[in-house]
C-alpha cells in the first residue's frame, strides 16, 4: 500500500467518530504515524433527534472504542431489560416482548440495551476521543467543514502525491491518501462521488418525537422501561431516557404521504397543537389510559421523514470509501447506530491487516465481509418499517396474532446479533 498517512473522515456524526476511535485502537501499532482529521459540517458538536436505543451488540462494540465508560461515569440513559410490545386496543397483557436478557434475567452476553439521548452517546464518543492515547494515531475534529468536492485521480496516484483532494465550501482544500464518506443518508460524498444516482427515497412513514413529564400522567404506566403500542395507523413508543425516569420520550411511527422538510422541522404554536391532535387521534383511543394521557400532556413535537437508500448500491471508489448511513441507509429498527459503529471496527481491522497491500485489497475485501449481513438486516428493517402502515380491523388483528410467532421465530438470530462482537469477526 502506499503510505497512508493522512486519512480524512466527513461527518462527525455516530459513524465518523466511532471510525476515528477505530482507527486510534486497531491502525496504532503502524511503524509509520498517521493522522485522521473528522471533518464536520455543524460548527459545533450537536446533533438533533431524541432518545436512541443502543442494542447490547452496540454496547459492547462501544466498550471496545472506549466509550461506555464514559456513559456510564456521566450516568447516562436508563439500561433496558426487554421493548415490551403491546396492542392499543386490548390492554393488559403483552402481545410479546424482545428481550436483551435471558430468562433469568441476565444480559445477554453482559450487555443489556440502552435507552439514551443521542446528545449523552457523542459526547461519550468525544470524551473517548479527547481520552485516547494510543501511539502513532493522532486523532483532530474540525467543525464548520461542509464538504463540497471530491477531486480522485484516475489511477494510482504518484508518489508524493497524496490522492484525494477534498474541498470545502469555506474555500480551503486538504489533500488525503484515504477518504472516509460517513455524512449519513444525504451523503454528499456518495452523491458527488461515488455513486451520484443513488439517492434517498421517502419510505412514506414519518416519525413525531415529543417529551411527557412522568408527573402529569396520573395513570399507572403499563410499561418498565420502554414499550411500543401497536394500533391500526402506526405504532407508538414511550421510554424512560434518564435515571431518575422524570420525563418520558415518545416516538409516533406513523405513515405519512407528504413531507415538507427533509431533515425535519420543530413544531410550534398551532403545529404543536395539529400534532398532539393527530397522534391523539391514532392512538387515543388506547385500552391504555396512560397513553391518552401522555400524549395530551406532552409537549416539543419534533418531525421527522424517513428516508432509506436503494439496497445494494456502490460504497466505494479507488481512494474513498461509505461507511454508516452513507453507504446503506435502511429504515431505523433501533439497529443502526451498532451498525455504523460494526462498520468502523470491520473496516479499520481490515485495513490494519492489508496495510502492505494496495488499497484496494482491504475495499475488497471488507465489502465481501460486510455485503450479505448488510443486505440481511436491510432487508429485515424494511419488513419490520412496513407493518407500521395505516391498515383495517382484520389485518390489524391478524398482525397481533402473528407477532407472538414472529418474535418466537427471529429470538435466535436476534440473540447471535446480540452477542455479536466486531473485534472477535475474523478477518478473512
Ligand atoms: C427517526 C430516527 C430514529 C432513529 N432511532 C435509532 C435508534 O433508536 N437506534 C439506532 O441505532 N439508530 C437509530 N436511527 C438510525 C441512526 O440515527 C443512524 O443510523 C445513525 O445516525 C447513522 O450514523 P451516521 O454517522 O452514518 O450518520 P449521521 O448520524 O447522519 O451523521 C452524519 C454526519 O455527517 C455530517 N455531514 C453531513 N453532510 C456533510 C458534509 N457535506 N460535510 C461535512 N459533514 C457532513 C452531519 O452533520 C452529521 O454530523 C434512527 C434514525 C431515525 C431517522
């Protein structure tokens, strides 16, 4: 290979950041000393969304980047034991529930899940960062870069000759042996390089993200932890997020035809109030009354479409490589952030292992590694988006039969993602 000295990733988000600390632990036994830059359009570490849930997989590829330590040294999020699944109309009973514990109660493999603000998980992936200290890596993030061009030669480069020449829309230009695309779902690295034809599609379905003080439900909760409640025009999560379970998240998955804004917009005023109505009116009429209760009460209703890239699809040109969002957006079953993350370490260790080859033998080969897993949880995140979609009484009620059977079903392969480890994969 030739020398790779300067690697750059674009995008800070949960993909780019967990690719630096990869980098740091798996590339720093190298003779040579390598710098990575993260190059990050926001001009400061923010990112929106509410509450996400971390599977015990996640947790556990996060331990080995060091940064569950400093979830919990900042007590963050609440640990889940089970997403209990519940029918609106027919209370009390469960329908079915995924566990990340066995039956007697331990995690599965020492990880339960984590239901935790998106906010708490970067900070945690910076802290890392800041922490890291292995040699020969050197680790920089630099916010306010939007990336605008990508410039690959044809061929090989010379030598001397770095590669990659990266622009910015402040006007400044850096050149890299190795570019990193992790910009998520709108990547501007796939759509002005690599692969220009592939772009998001709207699944249809939108979420409503609001927050309930756990005061203003006066009901008993029907739920632990974290619950969702099917009915026939969606489906609605309500979560603790924070330790001392004083606020509660929901999340309405709902379909939708239209969307006005890509990346999701706040409501206010009137909207806060169309909003309240309208997820009152798909799920009001639960046999729960603290979900009427929760979502009259509720407040702060961010919306958000989902979009979701074609399956399959380029990841890679000689000298640039998608990892995350960028190269294989699927609709969120609560998965994809462990998937971002697996990417990074199967990547990085690939590319340690071929570090004496040309470039191109580490792409190939971590494609070949990643391709069919990916097209699997693909194809199984849009199945699961699916069934969320308005339906009449009798599909209804035949979704709630089947979901029992369904989650008695997938239990296995769900238990070997859970205890999956990306540092334990073999390389081949
Ligand atoms: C409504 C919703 C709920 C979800 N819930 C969950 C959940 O509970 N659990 C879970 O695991 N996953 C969840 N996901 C999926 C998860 O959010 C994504 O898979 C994950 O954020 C992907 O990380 P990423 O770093 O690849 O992309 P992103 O998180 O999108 O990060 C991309 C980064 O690149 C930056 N960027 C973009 N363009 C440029 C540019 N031109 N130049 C420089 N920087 C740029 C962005 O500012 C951003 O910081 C959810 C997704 C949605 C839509």
């Amino acid at each position: 290979m030739a020398p790779l000295s300067e690697i750059c990733v674009i995008g800070g988000g949960m993909s780019g950041l967990a690719t630096a600390l990869a980098m740091a632990k798996y590339l720093s036994s190298r003779d040579e000393p390598v710098n990575v830059t993260v190059y990050e359009l926001r001009d400061e570490p923010t990112t929106p969304g509410g509450a996400v849930n971390l599977m015990p997989n996640a947790l556990r590829n996060l331990d080995k980047l060091g940064v569950y330590s400093h979830l919990k040294q900042n007590k963050c999020g609440v640990e889940i034991d089970r997403i209990e699944l519940f029918s609106n109309y027919s209370g009390p009973d469960q329908l079915a529930s995924m566990d990340f514990v066995d039956k007697d109660g331990n995690p599965l493999g020492s990880f339960r899940g984590l239901r935790v603000m998106r906010s708490d998980l970067m900070e945690a992936m910076l802290n890392a960062i800041s922490a890291s200290t292995y040699a020969n890596v050197t680790l920089n993030i630099l916010y306010g870069k939007k990336l605008v061009r990508i410039e690959e030669p044809a061929s090989n480069p010379k030598e001397g000759d770095k590669g990659v020449k990266v622009s910015f829309e402040d006007g400044t230009t850096i050149e890299a042996d190795l570019v990193l695309g992790c910009d998520g779902i709108h990547s501007k690295t796939r759509m002005n390089h690599v692969e220009p034809e592939r772009v998001p599609v709207y699944t249809g379905i939108s979420t409503a993200q609001g927050y309930v003080d756990r005061k203003a439900v006066p009901s008993d909760l029907h739920f632990k932890g974290t619950c969702l409640n099917m009915s026939r025009r969606g489906s609605l999560l309500a979560t603790f997020y924070e330790p001392t379970h004083e606020s509660i998240y929901m999340a309405s998955v709902m379909e939708a035809k239209e969307t006005l804004s890509r990346d999701g917009w706040k409501t206010k005023g009137a909207d806060q109030d169309a909003v309240r109505e309208d997820i009152l009116d798909r799920f009001g009429d639960s046999a729960f009354p603290c979900v009427r209760e929760m979502i009259s009460a509720s407040n702060s209703w961010f919306l958000f479409p989902v979009y979701k890239l074609p399956p399959g699809g380029k990841w890679c040109t000689e000298r640039v490589m998608l990892l995350g969002d960028a190269a294989h957006a699927m609709p969120p079953q609560g998965e994809s952030i462990g998937i971002a993350i697996e990417d990074a370490i199967l990547f990085t260790r690939t590319l340690a292992k071929y570090r004496s080859f040309p470039l191109s033998k580490a792409f190939k080969v971590y494609k070949e590694l990643r391709r069919d897993r990916i097209h699997e949880q693909y194809q199984e995140a849009s199945r699961r988006w699916e069934t969320v979609r308005d339906c009449g009484y009798l599909v209804n009620k035949l979704k709630e039969a089947i979901m029992p059977w369904w989650i008695w079903w997938s239990n296995e392969s769900r238990v070997k993602t859970f205890m999956s480890d990306a540092e334990s994969v073999i390389i081949p």
